[in-house]
C-alpha cells in the first residue's frame, strides 16, 4: 500500500506532489533542491554546497520512511551545467562512499528556482523480505 512521507527535516513540497512516497519495499523521493527546511534557497552557492543541502534533504526524507542513504538503490542527479560534474560529484562522494547506488547525471536547461541541482532517489526499506 502507499503511503506518502513528510517531514519537516527537509523543505515541504510546494505544489501537487509529495516530498516522497514509499511501499512496504520501496521509498521514492521527490527531486530535491538546495532548499533548507527553514526555506533559505542557496540558489548562489556553490555546486558542492548545492549539492549536499539536495542530499540532506534526501537523507531527511529517506529517514522518515524509515530508510537511510545506505538503502539507496538509484539515483538521478538533475544539472543545469555538466562542466559542474566533478565538484557535484565530490559532495556526492561524501554521502555514497561505500557501495555507491545507481545514478544518473542529467544536464537539464533549467531548475526551479534557478537552482543548478536536483536530486531523486528510490531507496529500499527492506520491510518486505
């Protein structure tokens, strides 16, 4: 059965969606932006700063399906400029350093809110073995 997750560790969704759905097997997190949970947008750092405020908002997400970053099995890394890869790619490597999941990095034309990152994960919560 769904359920939809929410938590206020990681910015709330601004629209028609939730910050992640989740099945007793699997969590889905929606594409999270370098947004604070106090709604600070850090939209003029740097890629790296973006890109693990994204991650920690990942993170916060997974934890309140009951899951954590170690669970993850894929992930999809949204960019508005590929030249940016390995600065993203070095925050990155910070969260994933052992057993790294899938991922894809995408250049995108644009982000919203002018961010130059998003990041999605589906992550498994071993609920149903």
């Amino acid at each position: 059965m769904k359920r939809t997750i929410e938590t206020d560790d990681a910015p709330a969704a601004v629209g028609a969606y939730s910050q992640g759905t989740a099945t007793d097997e699997l969590v889905f997190t929606a594409g999270q932006i370098p947004l604070t949970p106090d709604g600070d947008l850090l939209d003029a750092a740097a890629i790296d700063v973006q890109t693990q405020q994204a991650l920690e908002n990942v993170q916060a997400v997974l934890v309140e399906a009951g899951a954590s970053l170690a669970d993850v099995l894929k992930v999809t890394v949204y960019m508005t400029d590929v030249e940016q890869f390995d600065a993203m790619n070095a925050a990155y490597e910070g969260f994933f350093d052992v057993e790294p999941p899938a991922r894809s990095a995408v250049e995108v034309a644009a982000l919203p809110k002018g961010v130059d990152v998003e990041i999605e994960a589906i992550a498994t919560t071993g609920d149903g073995d």
